[in-house]
C-alpha cells in the first residue's frame, strides 16, 4: 500500500447487507405460509363421512322429485297471481 492511501474498512457482517435479506425473505415467507396453512388445516379438518350418508343423498332425491312433480302447478299459480301491465 502506498503511504498516502487511506486505511480500508474491514467488510461489513453478512446480516449488514440488503440484497442477503432479500434472498432469504422468499423462502421465509413460505415457510412461515406453509405453517400457517398447516395450522388452519389441522383445526378446521373436515369429519368423516358416515356410513350412512347414502340414505341422506336418497331423502334429498325424494325431496327434489316431489318437488319437480310439483312445479307445473307452481308455474300456474304464479302466473296467474301476477299483475299485468294493463290492470
């Protein structure tokens, strides 16, 4: 080194730099996301199915062609209750 050169700084810490930071926040952020998602996904688990789910599903597709049977007649009486522009 010259003698009339100034005295160098040692290099700064790692954690000193801004480009480092922004290489470890992506995976961070996920990881932090995932053990989010994780936690969510354990306390709101759905339940299991029953074995007798399949007689609900039957009584709803009893309900539903009853109310099919009906629908013509329902078509007429609201038809019928509805104003006309002319009255």
């Amino acid at each position: 080194m010259p003698p009339d050169a100034p005295p160098s700084r040692p290099p700064a810490p790692w954690w000193r730099h801004g480009h480092v930071w922004l290489v470890v926040a992506g995976p961070a952020v996920v990881v932090v996301a995932s053990v989010v998602t994780a936690v969510i996904a354990a306390r709101g688990a759905d339940t299991m199915v029953t074995d007798d789910a399949w007689r609900g599903g039957i009584e709803i597709g009893k309900q539903l062609a009853r109310d099919r049977a009906r629908l013509p007649a329902n078509q007429a009486r609201n038809h019928a209750a509805t104003p006309t522009a002319d009255r």
